[in-house]
C-alpha cells in the first residue's frame, strides 16, 4: 500500500505576520520550519514535521474577490482531533467564519477566513469508519 498526503499548500499572502498569526491561532504546535528571499520576496515554511503551509509575502497589498463562481481553489481544509477549541482559539484571535458551523451525523466542519480572505476548512470527524467518514446525506 502506498503512502499518500499533501504536504504542503503554497500560498501568496500580504503580509507574512498576519499569516503565521492566524495558523498559529489554529495549530499551536506550528512552528517555522525555514524561509529566506526570493525573486525579491520573503517567503516561510510554517508547520510541523509532516504538514506546512508555504508562505510568499507578495510584495503587494491586493486583495482577490474569491467566491465559489470562478476557478480557482476556493478553501483548503484540515483534518483536526478538537475543531471547537480550533474555532475558540480562531474566534479570540479575532478571524471570522465564513460559512455557519455544520454539525453532521459522523463529522463537524467549520470553516474561517484568514486576514487575506483566503479560506480554511477544519474538519473533525466522529467515526473511525471509512462509510461513515464519508457519508453525505
């Protein structure tokens, strides 16, 4: 059987701080893993020993409109064991949801803008079982 996981997403943000302030508010335990400069640009590695977020400073203070209407990645989401200490923790660092929090039968979902507007799904399922992981109704 083969191994599989994304290791990291690479992300463009405005500010560097702003970035690592909000996945620290989610993952305590995330701690820089490297960075430097590149074609001009700061960038780190921000996670743990087997997942990391990429994170470019884009030298620009743009924000992108994003909506589920256009291409492009509309969130990326998080595997997590406790999403209501995850939202606790978001929610005092002052992020805001983006979507209402589901409560499902075998999972919770809830989901958070970071200071970019980029958007985070944190995901805790109920079931150690495959069918029920993966139940929609």
């Amino acid at each position: 059987m083969s191994t599989f996981y994304l290791e990291h997403a690479n992300i463009t943000v405005n500010n560097l701080d702003n970035a690592v302030h909000f996945f620290k508010a989610a993952f305590p335990h995330f701690e820089k893993r490297g960075g430097g400069e590149s074609n001009g640009r700061t960038w780190i590695h921000f996670g743990d020993t087997t997942t990391y977020v990429a994170l470019n400073n884009s030298g620009e203070n743009q924000h992108i409109e994003k909506n589920y209407e256009s291409s492009g990645i509309n969130h990326l989401g998080f595997v997590v064991s406790d999403v209501e200490n995850i939202a606790k923790r978001l929610s005092e660092a002052g992020y805001t949801r983006s979507f209402p929090k589901q409560v499902e039968k075998f999972r919770i979902r809830d989901y958070f803008y970071d200071a970019d507007g980029n958007e985070f799904e944190f995901v805790e399922y109920l079931s150690e079982k495959e069918a029920e992981r993966n139940f929609y109704d």
